[in-house]
C-alpha cells in the first residue's frame, strides 16, 4: 500500500481500496463506451455497479445478453454469475461506490451547440447520494473547461472539498467500436485531474485495467486531448473528401491517388473519402471546440470548413446519383434506390450521425422510393424524438432481388456483403466506399458485361 499521509485520510483510504481491489466501481451510462469500461473492470476482479436509465439494457444486461457486438453475451454472463456485475437503474447506489466514471451522451442540439444535459443529470445525482472519499471522473467528450467550470461547481460545497475529501477529473475514452486490434486494456488512458492528488487517484484507477496511463497537467488539458484527436481525423476526412470531389471533375480516380500516395513512407497518412462522417465522435467533438472558442472571439478556420465539406458530402451524392441515373434516361424521382449500409462505418450496429440517414431522408425529399440493408440494423429513425421509422425492408437472403433496383449505393462496407454478388445481380452501382474493388475482378471467372459501377 502506498501511504500518501501530506494528502490526507482519505486519499490514503482510497488509493489502499483501489490497490487491493477493494473499491467498488461504478460506471454510470451502458453504451458503446461504459459497457466494454465495465466488463474490463469485472475481469481484472473488481465489483462494478452498472447504471443507466435505459430499462431495456439493465433487462437484457440481467438477462446475461450483451447488446453491443464488441461485448459477447458470455462476458456479461461470467460477470453476472460472479456477482461482479450488478446493473440497476437506482441512483441511490452511487453511495455504495468508491470511484464513479460517468461515461453518458454528449449530443450536440438543433444549432450545434454543445448539449450537457446528461452530464448535469448525473451529476445531480451524485449530489444526491455521495460519500465522502469518491473518485469521480468524467469520460464523456466535451469542450476544454467542462470539468472546472460545470462539474466542479455543481460538486463543491463547504462540506466537499475536492483534492480533500473527494476527487474529480477527467480521462476521455477512447472506444472505437469494430476494433479487434485496440481495445480497453491497451488503448493507452488520458487523465488529467483538478490537483495533483485526483491524478493520482485517477492514474491508481486506469492502472487496473489498461497497460498505460498518461498524466496530463489538469482536466483542461485531458479534455483538449480527445477534442484534438477527433479534430485532426475530421479536418483530414474532409480534405479527402474534397480531394474526391475535385479528383471526379478532373477525370481521376482518387482511390488510385491515395493508394499511390500511401506508398510514400514518411509524410503522409492516408484518410478515405465516403458520404460523410458519422458516429459519436467526428461529426460532434470538432463542434464542441468551435463552440468554446466562439465565446472567445475566435474562428475556427480549418474546422468550420472541414464541417462544412463533410456535411455536404450526402448531397454530393445524391448528385452524383442524378446525375448516374440521367445517363439511363431514368429521373431520381420515383426511382427504385437501395441503400446497402446504414451504419456510420463497418461491421457495427450504431447509425448515430451516419450521412446515410441524409442520403435518405434528401432521397425520400426528391421522391424516390428508397429501401435500404444493413446485416446490423432493421430500422432507422430518420429525425431525432420521430416515433415513424424506416424498417429495413428486404432480406438480403438473395442477392438477385438487387436487380429490382434502379442503383445499388453503397455507403457501409460491411464484411457481410458478399462483393461478386453485388457486382452479378446490380443494374446500376454507386460505390462511395470503393469496397467494390478491394477485390481482384480478374480473379472472378467470367466478370459480368452488364456492370455499370461508378466510384465516390
């Protein structure tokens, strides 16, 4: 045990609780970042309190079945089974827990401004049924001062003093849903706290569970640290897919370019284009920064216009598409479209900000009669708090059925898809994420003549 005394009684207390695996962990908000958070913790023989107000998770999590691919329904059983899990939907319980990670939603509203409803909620929980000697750490993505200047207040009070007798920090996650290669445990962890001790305490935490953990100065820092990464990845998807747009006037293949580009070893790193960005994440936390720093008078040149580009890029291709079916002597309007791939990116369930629901929706608005496949997701909603959704209307059990449709227009190249079958049964293909030719056609014994397949 490490006796950290100039700290006080109560570091000292959790930091020995934490080292011997005997705090109790709770992780408020089951999704795609707070249940894999969870299942790490049961692993490495911790107790975790799991809470959500979404009953239907708490249900099926009792139930020993997992609703996100990345967790097998056989982790949540081992969890359950030996009482290392515990799921509930009552806050009272945040009182029995030694350090809390709040891992909840951080949508962006109508106007694109950032929306911490969440956040608040679950903090007034805490006040609600807090003890004294919690660790409290923020995982949700949000702008540079949230922790400081929204948490912190809302927490301290003359009896809670944090870096005394509670501690707060932050430490982004840094889930990318698909991954089979990073996942909880080797995904180095940010943290920054409020003092020096919260850090420790957070680090002390992290260490459990992931192989390495990065001390950053304060919450600020920790919080610029997610918004920078995702940052970068917007502002370089929407100069790719600018490049795609020009590449098509021009005649080139941008695929070409890029896998050209990639064979250069240092300087560059090759971004794909597609129909936009989708997910928790890019679309959103570039936003949250702009935001923040509009209140200081600044623009945000590069993200603005990256945002401007990738939100533009569903109605590139609808008009591309228009422009595909002219060529057939055939209108957009009434035209039989299928969408194969509604997920933001490959092999996943979550269509969250994914450009295929604006495909869609500008599809639905130019009156054309759109269906769409996706292995993972039987229905979308196409407006947020809209009870109407489009339910997946075929069973992709015969690929010959494409051959119904006016264009094909792929927009998520899941593994599912089998590629020589959509190439034989498609009149017409509008390929925006060049799966079509990750394969060798030459490889395909007799390539069918009647293939009409257009590229992003």
């Amino acid at each position: 045990m490490i006796l950290l005394s100039k700290k006080g009684i109560f570091m000292d207390i959790l930091i020995e609780k934490l080292e011997s695996k005997q705090a109790r962990i709770g992780i408020v908000g089951l999704g795609y970042v707070g249940l894999p958070l969870a299942i790490e913790f049961t692993t490495k023989n911790l107790n975790v309190v799991g809470f959500d107000v979404d009953t239907n998770k708490i249900e099926c999590l009792n139930n020993k079945k997992s609703y996100i691919p990345d967790i097998s329904s056989e982790l949540i059983g081992n969890a359950i089974d030996n009482q290392r899990l515990l799921p509930t939907n009552d806050f009272e319980m945040l009182k029995l827990c030694d350090a809390i990670c709040i891992c909840v939603p951080t949508p962006l509203n109508d106007n694109k401004e950032p929306d911490l409803t969440f956040i608040v909620a679950v903090i007034g929980q805490i006040q609600k049924h807090r003890k004294k000697g919690q660790l409290i750490v923020l995982e949700s993505t949000t702008y540079p001062g949230t922790t400081k200047e929204i948490v912190l207040p809302m927490l301290e009070t003359s009896d809670y003093k944090v870096g005394a007798n509670y501690f707060l920090a932050f430490s982004p996650e840094r889930i990318d849903p698909g991954n089979k290669r990073f996942g909880v445990q080797n995904t180095p962890k940010i943290v920054g706290g409020i003092t020096k001790s919260c850090t420790i305490a957070t680090s002390t935490l992290y260490k459990l569970i992931v192989d390495n953990v990065f001390e950053v100065s304060d919450t600020n820092s920790a919080e610029m640290v997610k918004i920078m990464e995702n940052s970068f990845r917007a502002i370089n998807i929407g100069f790719v897919n600018e490049m795609a747009i020009i590449c098509e006037k021009l005649g080139i293949n941008v695929w070409e370019v890029i896998q050209a580009a990639s064979t250069k070893p240092f300087g560059y790193m090759p971004f794909f284009p597609s129909a936009g960005i989708g997910g928790h994440c890019i679309p959103i936390d570039p936003l949250y920064l702009s935001w923040k720093m509009k209140q200081l008078n600044y623009k945000t040149r590069f993200i603005d216009v990256a945002d401007d580009v990738n939100s533009h890029m569903p109605h590139y291709v609808v008009q591309r598409l228009i422009g595909l079916l002219n060529d057939e002597c055939k209108a957009l309007k009434k035209a039989k479209i299928l969408i194969l791939g509604v997920a933001y990116k490959k092999d996943i369930d979550d269509y969250r900000e994914s450009p295929s629901i604006e495909v869609i929706k500008l599809l639905q608005e130019m009156g054309s009669l759109v269906e769409f496949y996706d292995p993972y997701i039987t229905k979308v909603y196409l407006k947020h708090g809209d009870e109407n959704s489009l339910k997946r209307g075929l069973d992709l059990k015969s690929y010959d059925m494409l051959k119904d449709f006016d264009c094909v227009v792929l927009l998520t190249d899941h593994t599912y898809f089998d590629i020589e079958e959509i190439l034989y049964s498609s009149k017409l293909i509008l390929d925006t994420r060049d799966f079509l030719q990750k394969t060798n056609l030459e490889k395909i014994e007799i390539v069918p003549t009647h293939i009409n397949l257009h590229k992003l």
